[in-house]
C-alpha cells in the first residue's frame, strides 16, 4: 500500500481528457485502483461544476474538488462550498462597462450556470464539448442578483487575442486570466478571469486544510500553464507528455501523453 501520498490531485483538459472528450480505460482504472488503496482523488481543474458531473460520474468520484481555475472548491457530495473567492463586484462592474466599450466577448459564470449579452461562435464549444448552456442576460441585472466566481474571455482568432490582452492589460492588479486549453479545440484559449489571488495553488493550500493533509503527501497531475501554481504547492509534481514546457520545468517526472495514459503510467510509478 502507498505509504507516501494521502491525496491525488488531477487536471482535466489535456491530463485525463482526449481530443475526443474521452477518457481512457487505463486512465478509469488506475483512479479506481487509487481509491481502493486509500488514497483521495480530487480533480483541480478551469471547468465549472456543471462541465465536470459527467466525468466525476464516469470516474466513480464523489466528495471535493477545485473548480473555476481554483475559485471555488466544492463538496459535491453535500452540495455545499468548502472556498471561494468570487470576483468583486466593485471590480466587475466596470468590467462589463469596459468589455461593452471594447466589444470584447466576455462571459460571466455564477455557481451553476453562465451569462452572456450575446450568442455567438463560443456559445456551440460551451454546449458541444462541456454541455453547458448560455444565458443571455443583461450584465446589469446579472451583477445585482448573482455571485460571479469568475469570468471568461474566449480567443480564436487575432483579434479576440488583441481585445483580451487589452482587457486584462487594463485590468492588471484588480484581475488575473491564465490560459486554459483542451484538445478538443488546440486553435482556441479559454482564458479564466479572477480575482488576483486565486489560482489552483491557492486553491489546493484551502484542500488540504479541508482534508487535514500536508502538501507533501499530495501529488499532483497536469498540463497547462494554469496548473503552475499547483505544483509550486504540492509534494510531488507530474507532469503529462503533452504539457508546456513551462510546466515540465517544474517537474519531478513527465509521464505519457493524454493519448497514451499518461496519468495511469504515473499512478502506477508512484501510488500502484
């Protein structure tokens, strides 16, 4: 029995997720084979709650996990928040003004669902590939009746490029985006907008205190700049074959691609 980690923290997009939105039978098995040894398993990820049941489901997982790039962390199994750090309101407010000014696309995503002023190109990923469904709203009535955990601004071409790095130029020290990808779409970004001082890190330091588990009995899995923060907290930092370099610099071992199980080769190396 593994006799080193308490927890195993996992990345989605990229880490346990395909191009074809699949997970594979290796990867499903080695989580199984986790929980059976003891160890906790909690996905860290930039999703929101509603794109994450259907993998939860599949992946026979329950109780608590970090959502919304580290913004929240909730315990499905009571249905109740553990942490969150929602966007301000006097930070939010004249950030829809300056979106609208700009016509820069943002999206604003409450607990269980998202808003938007307009439907467009992003609308289809968002239903497709995470099934979410868009409420068109007016940011306005939005503000004043719901808790936003975060915002997002969605890039697949120059131009949303140009308008997000504006956005979050004009915003520096009031708000913070960090890019989050899947291979189901490797033109788009998806860039989650927060409050400055959350990141799965911050996030994962809120887990352990829920769970009562020193940092250096967590590992943690993942691919994307986003998950930096993560592993600059946990005790032991796997990179996927897949992931940034950036990322992989930090490192204490690469596993696999997302293609070739990259996650159930480092579960059997480390926790099997």
């Amino acid at each position: 029995m593994n006799n080193s980690f308490d927890l195993l923290v996992v990345d989605i997009d990229g880490t346990i997720i395909d191009a074809g939105g699949n997970i594979s039978a290796d990867d499903k098995a080695a989580i199984a084979a986790t929980q059976k040894r003891g160890v906790r398993v909690a996905l860290s990820t930039g999703r929101v709650i509603e794109a994450c049941r259907g993998i939860i489901a599949e992946l026979e997982l329950d109780g608590v996990h970090i959502f919304f790039d580290g913004a929240a962390v909730y315990d499905l199994s009571a249905g109740s928040m553990v942490y969150s750090r929602p966007v301000s309101r006097t930070t939010l407010e004249p950030a829809v003004e300056f979106a609208r000014a700009n016509r820069i696309y943002l999206e604003l995503y409450a607990l269980d669902r998202y808003f938007v002023e307009e439907i467009n190109w992003a609308e289809k990923v968002h239903r497709e590939f995470f099934g979410l469904t868009a409420n068109l709203a007016d940011f306005d009535e939005i503000i004043d009746r719901e808790t936003i955990i975060k915002c997002e601004l969605m890039i697949h071409n120059e131009a949303e490029e140009a308008g997000a790095a504006l956005f979050l130029k004009y915003f520096e020290g009031r708000l913070t985006g960090s890019v989050a990808r899947t291979p189901a779409y490797p033109e788009m970004k998806f860039i989650n907008v927060v409050e400055p001082d959350v990141s799965k890190g911050a996030a994962l330091v809120q887990l352990a205190e829920h769970f009562k588990i020193p940092l250096e009995r967590i590992m943690a899995i993942g691919d994307g700049t986003n998950d930096i923060p993560l592993f600059q907290q946990a005790g032991l930092k796997v990179a996927m074959g897949n992931a940034h370099d950036e990322l992989k610099a930090l490192a204490d071992y690469v596993t696999g691609t997302v293609d070739d199980s990259g996650v159930a080769s480092a579960i059997e190396r480390y926790l099997l």
